[in-house]
C-alpha cells in the first residue's frame, strides 16, 4: 500500500501518506477518469467516459479514503553545489 501512496501521489501531484496499516501485496483494477483529459486535434470529441473521479473510486471500489491534514513531510534541500575539481 506503501508504494500505491506514492504512485496515487504522483498522480495528484501531492503527497500521499499511507495510514492503512495493511501490508503485503495487493492487485487490484482501479477505473476513473482523469480530471484533466488532452484532446488532440483542432476539434476534439467531448470525452465519452462514464468512470468516476480517482476520490470517488477508490471509496467505491477499494474501500480506501483520502483525507487532506497537515503533517510533516521529509524533504531535501540543496543550497549549494559546485563541480568536482580535475583530477
């Protein structure tokens, strides 16, 4: 579940903290739609998709849900960098 958070993460583009506690692993099919959808072309089709938004699915269909909170995160920071010297 670990991973999933990460991936579910990147794909919302936010941090996803896994506090299901369940461990091992897990296959599953997940439908939704994106809430953003590229059309290509001058006059795309209106998207023809009856799946639900990724927060409904994964209530309805894994059981799981996300809650917005605050908490600490770790991140890295970098306030200087320089080339390694020739040898």
């Amino acid at each position: 579940m670990e991973q999933f958070a990460k991936r579910l993460g990147g794909q919302l583009g936010r941090t996803v903290v896994d506090r299901t506690g369940l461990a091992g692993n897990f296959a599953f099919d997940l439908e939704w739609t994106p809430d953003t959808i590229q059309p290509i072309g001058p006059n795309p089709p209106p998207a023809q998709s009856s799946d639900p938004s990724i927060f409904t699915a994964l209530q309805e269909q894994l059981g799981l849900k996300l809650e917005v909170t605050r908490g600490q995160i770790e991140i890295l920071v970098v306030d200087h960098a320089e080339r390694p010297s020739e040898n």
